[in-house]
C-alpha cells in the first residue's frame, strides 16, 4: 500500500518503470494447443481473415490505431 500525503499526492518515491516486451522471445516460448481455445478455431482460419489483418499479425509491429481486433492465427503465435 502507497502512503499518501494529506493532500492525496504519493509520496513514495519509487518510480516504476518497465522494459519493452520482447515478442520474439514470447513468440518462441508459445505452445500450440496450450489453451482449450486453440482448437475451436477453424483449421483454414488464416484464409477466413482479410489479408490486411494476416499482415498485421506478421508484422514485427503493429501501427498506431491499427491493431486487429481478431483472434490471432495459430501459425504466427
């Protein structure tokens, strides 16, 4: 638990700070089939989505305001 002053500001003086996230070492350390959902995809999902969303997902990044809001394929976890 933080103390706060009086005034409610935080008076600790830890700051936190975070490092990126790695995806390629996330990426490498998925299981395929390691969550019940895996398998309720369709084995031909990647053909069912737009080409634009495949893209993004292979991309090392996403743009800014353009992250898919669809289930990621299970070949480029």
């Amino acid at each position: 638990m933080q103390s706060t002053s009086g005034s409610g500001s935080n008076t600790n003086s830890k700051s936190s700070t975070s490092a990126p996230l790695d995806f390629s070492r996330i990426k490498a350390s998925y299981k395929p089939g390691s969550t019940p959902y895996d398998s309720t995809l369709p084995p031909n999902y990647s053909e069912l989505l737009p080409k634009a969303m495949v893209e993004a997902f292979k991309a090392a990044k996403f743009e800014w305001g353009k992250v898919p809001e669809w289930v990621p394929p299970l070949d480029v976890r």
